[in-house]
C-alpha cells in the first residue's frame, strides 16, 4: 500500500464509530542501516483529524504564527496521534484496537522534547 492510499482514509474505533480520517503517518529512523549514513525509517503511528479533507502540511507545529495553528484547529478539529500497533490496516478500511477516548492528542513539541 502507498501512503496516497492511506492518506484521507476513514478510520474506526474498536467501538466502530467514527474516529476521523487519516493526516499523516509519523516515522522513526531507527531500522537497519541503508549505506554508510543513513538508517531505515520504520511507522511509528498515524496522526488523524476528526473532520474530513483537511492536510495539516506542517501547520500544526509550535514553530509557526498562532494565527495559523488557531485556524488549523477550527478546521480540522480534534488532530490525534495513534501508536502503529493499535491500527489494524486492510484493504477497505482502517481500524483502531482502542476506543476513541483512549487516544491521545497529537503534540509534535512533546516528540521533538523526548527524542
């Protein structure tokens, strides 16, 4: 599968219900080593919107102007982040082994902090 196939994708809770749809994927270069320099880059989650047709295209970070985070918010609603082990990927559609509640909000300050 290609990350265009991913990408606006409906996803669904372990509830089926309506969780939102697919933003982006979060990766980790931490595989095996590719060349001399360079390591292979591994899934770690996938962040989703709770409105459909919204890309955050890198808005939703804490280094640009608060008008542009304020605006993204209102358009795309709540923006989560799910671990890759808990998304259940086939064909026709993308399922979640956690319920809505249990998810986390995105936060891409707290993952530049810890790594």
């Amino acid at each position: 599968m290609r990350l265009s196939e991913l990408l606006g994708r409906e996803v669904r809770d372990a509830d089926n219900e309506y969780v939102g749809t697919v933003a982006d994927l979060v990766l980790v270069q931490d595989g095996p080593l590719r060349g001399p320099y360079a390591a292979s880059l591994r899934i770690s989650g996938l962040i989703l919107v709770e409105r459909r047709h919204v890309r955050l295209l890198g808005y939703e970070r804490d280094v640009l102007p608060v008008a542009f985070r304020w605006l993204l918010k209102r358009l795309a609603g709540r923006i989560s982040y799910v671990p890759w082990e808990a998304v259940d990927l086939d064909e026709a559609s993308v399922t979640l082994s956690v319920r809505t509640a249990d998810l986390v909000e995105h936060d891409p300050a707290y993952r530049r902090r810890t790594s």
